[in-house]
C-alpha cells in the first residue's frame, strides 16, 4: 500500500517515505524536504518555502535534523541527503 506524500506535515515521528541526495549549490531542490541528514558534520546553509535563509552550524553527522527546505546554497557538510 502507497503511502501519501504530505510536505506540509510536521509529524517528526513518522518514518521517511523517501530520500533523495543534495548537493549543495546545486539549485532548488526537486521536492521539499522534511529533513535533511547529514554523514559528515559541519554546516548547512538553506533556504525555507517562503525564500528566508538560514545557516544552521556544526549540524551534527550521524543525525536526522529536522530542517524543511527547498534549496541547500551552501555546505561544508558532507554526505546531505533529504528525507521526506
């Protein structure tokens, strides 16, 4: 059974329904993500559905962060894959 895709869901708790590999700098994204892992630290900078950037710092590797974006600009983080 298909399980629907919600990117406006917030429901941290559920497992990914799907993953993709990002590289930064590379242009938008072709989904939004519900998370963003990362395997090797360091940082992380996005940008949000309503077109405000962030960078997040010394994102821990190893982790599922809970960051939706539709772009990542720039990273010295290694190892980026969106979970949605």
């Amino acid at each position: 059974m298909a399980t629907s895709r919600n990117p406006n869901s917030t429901d941290w708790t559920r497992p990914a329904i799907g993953a993709f590999t990002i590289t930064a700098g590379a242009g938008a994204l072709t989904r939004e993500t519900r998370g963003l892992y990362v395997g090797v630290a360091g940082n992380v900078t996005v940008t949000f559905r309503n077109g405000e950037s962030c960078q997040f710092t010394n994102l821990a590797a190893g982790v599922i962060h809970p960051i939706a974006c539709t772009h990542v600009t720039a990273a010295t983080a290694t190892g980026i894959v969106g979970i949605d």
